[in-house]
C-alpha cells in the first residue's frame, strides 16, 4: 500500500465526516452574509456623505481580510479535528494495527495521511477564498493585488496547523490534539495582534511578542502575509500612522527567508510526527 493510496482513503474518510457538511453550510452562509453587505457599500450613507465607489472598494479591501480569516478560522477547526481521528483515532480503535500487519512502513501510512489532510484542508481554503473574491469583484468591483499569492498563503497557514495537528494526535488523544491546536492557533493570533499594537506605540518589548510568536507557530506570520496580498495597497495610507495596530491590515509583505523558515518548520514537525508514531504501541 503506498502513500497515494493512504492519501485517498484519508481524503475520502475525511468527506465521509459530518465536519465536512457543516464547513459547507459555514462556507455558504458566511459567501451569503458577506455578498449582501458588500452589495450594500457603494451609496451607503455615513458621516462624512455618501460612499463612492472607490472608497467602497477600499473598505471592501479591509472587510475581505476580515472574512478571509473567518475562512482560516474555519480551516482551521476543520483540519485540526480530522487530523485527530484520522491518526490518534485508528490507534485507539485498532483500524492501524490492521493497517500495518500488512508490510507497510508505520512512514508511508502517515505520509499518505499527511497529504489526504493536505489536499483536503488546502483545497478548501483555495476554493471559498477563490469564492469570496469572486463575490466581492460582483459586488464592489474590487479585485486584490495578488489573489493567487494570498490564498497559496491560507493554504500554507492549513498546512502548518494540521501537520501540528497530527503530532499532537501521535502522543495525545484525538479530541485533545484538536482543541490544543486550534488554542495555539488562536494564541498566536492574539499574540500577533498584541505585537501590532506594540509597534503602533513604539514598544519595542511588546511588539517582540508578536515577532517570536510568529517564529514559534508560522500560523500568524503567514496569515499577514496573505492579508497584505488581499488588501488595496493604499488602504495602510488612509488608515493613518496608527495603522500597525490594526488586525486585519498587514503593512509588508513575507520575506524569501520567512517562507523558507515555514518550509522547514513543516518538515521537521513532520519528522517528529513519524518518529512520534514509529515508538507508539499500536
């Protein structure tokens, strides 16, 4: 049995799983929702008169980082709840032990694994971001600088959380692994935004928070990088000097050496996953 073959039954386990219908229901309400309020923008009535269409599209910029991270947030609880079951719950049922009676290496089942959650999990991001875009370019006519870039991004942010996932389902329980991911998820969000917040006041102390954080977990590093792909170039002028301290805007783009760094975080997590679960009594 190779690998290919264990990323199939993987991937088609993973649609067998009620997970799977409530993303969709997720996706299509959150498509529905943010459809009608962009529709809403161009002539709405504020303070300063009536919006145009290209203060419209800026607002629309900043408003579809905020919905991209919704879609990562639901990638995120998704993945991280099929990367459990799909290894630390076949351990526990004996689904493995019958697995590997056969002469199959303990690695090539966990690789197979590993790219069923991949393509499952990238899949999903790359095709409601692709959703959202397209609704937001009918709504307001808004279209972002680098839309392949940012969602090649989201799906790396998938990656990188389900590859955790999968470790922690190698030493912990399935329900376990998964809340603990999405936790650090959640806190290296936190922390990065608190590290924006620094920069805006000048706290180099504070803003190290974020810095390290986004070293630790690639999470939220890679998540800024796609929000600066997503948003209009000038919507960090208009939102003034404050800027840095604002959580759906991202002031640079990732550096070559902070991908690389993200590359190699996956693989070695990856290896101690295998070496993780090459010791485990099945």
């Amino acid at each position: 049995m190779t690998a290919l073959t264990v990323a199939g039954l993987t991937l088609r386990e993973a649609f067998r799983r009620r997970v799977v219908w409530a993303l969709l229901i997720l996706t299509v309400a959150l498509l529905a929702l943010s459809g009608w309020g962009f529709s809403k923008l161009i002539g709405l009535d504020t303070e300063l008169g009536t919006m145009t269409s290209g203060e419209a599209r800026l607002v629309a910029s900043v408003l579809l980082n905020l919905i991209m991270f919704g879609f990562s947030l639901i990638a995120a609880i998704g993945t991280a709840f099929l990367a459990g079951p799909t290894l630390a719950g076949e351990v526990e049922s004996g689904q493995a032990l019958a697995m590997l009676a056969r002469p199959v290496r303990r690695s090539a089942v966990l690789l197979g694994k590993w790219l069923g959650l991949v393509a499952f999990g990238s899949g999903y991001v790359v095709l409601a971001g692709l959703a959202q875009i397209l609704v937001v370019r009918a709504a307001v006519g808004y279209w972002p600088p680098s839309p392949a870039g940012g969602l090649a991004l989201l799906a790396a942010q998938t990656v990188v959380l389900l590859t955790l996932a999968l470790l922690l389902s190698s030493v912990v329980s399935p329900m376990a692994s998964g809340i603990v991911a999405v936790g650090l998820f959640g806190a290296t969000w936190v922390a990065g935004v608190v590290g924006g917040i620094g920069r805006a006041l000048g706290n180099e102390g504070v803003e190290r928070v974020g810095t390290v954080s986004r070293v630790i977990l690639p999470t939220d590093g890679l998540w800024r990088g796609a929000m600066n792909a997503f948003q209009d170039p000038i919507a960090l002028v208009q939102m003034g000097p404050g800027e840095a301290g604002f959580p759906f805007l991202s002031d640079g783009s990732l550096t070559v050496a902070y991908l690389a760094w993200a590359a190699v975080w996956i693989a070695v997590i990856w290896g101690l996953t295998a070496l993780s679960f090459q010791r485990r009594d099945l």
